[in-house]
C-alpha cells in the first residue's frame, strides 16, 4: 500500500508520477536546448570563418584586377612609345634617304617644323607635293 501512497502524494496539486515526468521531460528539453545553443554558437562561428575567407577573396580579386588595370596601361603606353619611335624612326629614314640629308640636317628641320607647327596649311600638314622628284 505504500507505493500506492507514494503514487498518490501530489506535489503542488499533481501526482507525483505526473510531476516526476513533467521534470525528466523539462530536463531533456534543457539538454536539447544546450545542444541547440552550442550547434548554433559553433554554426555562427563557421558563418564567421566563411564570411572572412570571402572578404580575403574579394580583396585579392581587387589586387589582381589593380594589376591587371596596371599592366595593361603599360602596355598601352609600350605600344604608343613603339609607335612614335617607328614614326620619328621612318620619317628619319625617309627624309635622310629621299634627300640625302644628314641627321644635322634632320634635327634642324624637325626643330622648325615644331616652332612652325601653327604653319600656314590649315590641315597642319606640309606640302610635299613639290619633293616627289
């Protein structure tokens, strides 16, 4: 008869079975809830990690697009130098070879036509209409 007793005591107005579930119940929703928390806390921590490693990529994808943005306006520039000194080169070439001028000579003209660049063609180009022969 005593565990009949025991099964009828109540505590704050409930059988004691009832209470002694209603309390191993609420101690694994507390140990789900730890886990949870810890998942969720390791899970932020990862999100973090992740949302750092990204930001590192997009830095070295800025770097390397800079130098990329870099290596092309060398080129760029490479390429414009090359043309001018191909165009003083053939022009020289030309003028010394038609004329059989020397490069004193050369200098001095290119001298003046800089200092004549206003000239009188109003195109800026000289005439050589006359030097063909």
């Amino acid at each position: 008869m005593e565990e009949d007793e025991v099964d009828e005591e109540e505590v704050f107005g409930v059988p004691q079975a009832m209470a002694e579930e209603q309390c191993d119940a609420l101690g694994m929703l507390t140990q789900m809830l730890v886990q949870l928390a810890e998942r969720m806390g390791a899970s932020e921590a990862q999100e973090w990690e992740r949302v750092e490693i990204e930001r590192e990529r997009l830095e070295l994808e800025c770097e390397r697009l800079e130098l990329e943005r870099r290596r092309a306006a060398m080129e760029e520039r490479q390429t414009t130098d090359m043309d001018h000194i191909s165009m003083a080169m053939r022009r020289q070439f030309v003028e010394g070879s038609s004329s059989g001028t020397t490069r004193r000579e050369i200098a001095a003209a290119e001298q003046e036509e800089e200092k004549g660049a206003d000239g009188d063609d109003e195109d800026g180009m000289a005439d050589v209409e006359g030097e063909d022969d």
